[in-house]
C-alpha cells in the first residue's frame, strides 16, 4: 500500500485541529473519539500497512 492515503487521511485531523485551535470550535466526546480512531488507523496503516 501506498503511504501516501495514510498522509491523505491526517489531513482530515490536522483540519479538525485548525477549527479547535483557531477557530475556538468544540468538540463533543463522540467527535474526539472517532478522531482518535481515525488518527490511530492511520497511523497502522503507514506503519503495518
């Protein structure tokens, strides 16, 4: 696999933490945790992939 879905996907959290950081947006629990998920996938899949 390439690595570069992996980096395509991290984008999705670095735009999530733009919003929370700039833009003073809040997340609820649910929000956070399938961030998590989704940063956690990506990461297996760059590095078990």
């Amino acid at each position: 696999m390439s690595i570069v879905v992996p980096i395509d996907r991290m984008s999705i959290l670095v735009t999530v933490l733009f919003s929370v950081f700039v833009f003073k947006e809040r997340l609820s629990a649910k929000a956070w945790t399938g961030l998590a998920l989704l940063t956690a996938g990506s990461v297996g899949m760059a590095f078990l992939g």
